[in-house]
C-alpha cells in the first residue's frame, strides 16, 4: 500500500545529522516475537519428546539457536556520511554508501540492499526505523541519491535502486 511522496527535512546543510538506532527483536515484536521464541523452544522439546536421544535434542537446540540468534540479542546501527554500521555482540560490520545496491522501504523499517553478485537480498540489512523514521530516510535520499518520484513507502513491493531513474 502506497503511502505517497515522503518529506525529507532541509533544515540543516550539507549531509544530514547521523542516526543511531537500537533494536531487540525479541523485546519490540510484540506478540509476534513472543510467537517466534515459543516456536525456538518448541522444536528441541518436540525432538526430544519424539526421539528420546539426547544427541538429536543437542542438534535441534544447536540448530534453533543458529536460525534465531539474531532475534535473541540487541543490535546497534549508525547511519552516517561513511555508510550503515552495525554491532551485535561482538561481531561489527559496515556497508558503505558505495556498496549499497538499493534499498526496500517497509512498513516499519529499511531493508538495505548490498552490491553483491550472489543473493543481495539475503545478505541485505533491515534497519527497525522506530521513532526514527524521517531522519533515516532522508539519510538514504541524500546519500543514494533517490529520486523524489520514489521516496514512497510500500509493504516491501517497492524496490530503489541507488541512483535509479524513475521507470516510466
């Protein structure tokens, strides 16, 4: 569902002021994430009920922890004139501006697309907007360019291409 065109504020020069954002999944889903931790619980309890073996309940437990350790821990993303930042635990990575392919512009966040020859999706970032929204957004029209035309917000049927013309 379209939105229309999104205002981008022009009270400062040169780039816009950086964003710090934080995020816990686990904490800010709502119900749903209360829905997602049952569902990590239930499938070790549920290979340990059907199977009885303590091996195969270790594996599902190693498992469900490796699909959903990023919803388990909070995160820290810096949006700033060098790129996208981000920190989780110990583990920092940074997407410069150059390196970004396009972005997703969601209901309630960014889904940022790296320029990467295999799978950008699944190796793109999704940045949680909160109360942050118009100030991250003018961030990624500033830094990729992003056509006025196109700084519309959809439930993730609109992909911006960094730099793209509008399609006519």
């Amino acid at each position: 569902m379209t939105r229309g065109a999104l205002s981008v504020h022009a009270g400062w020069r040169g780039s816009p002021p950086s964003v710090r954002l934080e995020s816990w999944p686990l904490l800010e889903g709502g119900l749903g994430s209360w829905a997602v931790l049952l569902l990590l619980l239930a499938v070790p309890l549920a290979v340990a009920l059907v199977t009885h073996d303590g091996m195969l309940t270790a594996v599902a437990v190693g498992l469900m922890l490796a699909a959903g350790w990023r919803f388990l821990v909070p995160a820290t993303y810096l949006v700033d004139a060098l790129g996208i930042s981000e920190q989780i635990l110990w583990r920092q990575r940074r997407i410069p501006w150059r390196s970004v392919a396009g972005i997703d512009i969601g209901q309630h966040g960014v889904l940022v697309i790296p320029d990467v020859a295999c799978c950008p999706r699944l190796r793109g970032l999704y940045l949680p907007w909160g109360t942050q929204r118009e100030a991250l957004l003018a961030l990624f029209a500033y830094y990729l360019e992003v056509p006025a035309d196109r700084r519309q917000e959809a439930e993730f049927d609109m992909v911006v291409a960094a730099g793209s013309t509008p399609a006519v």
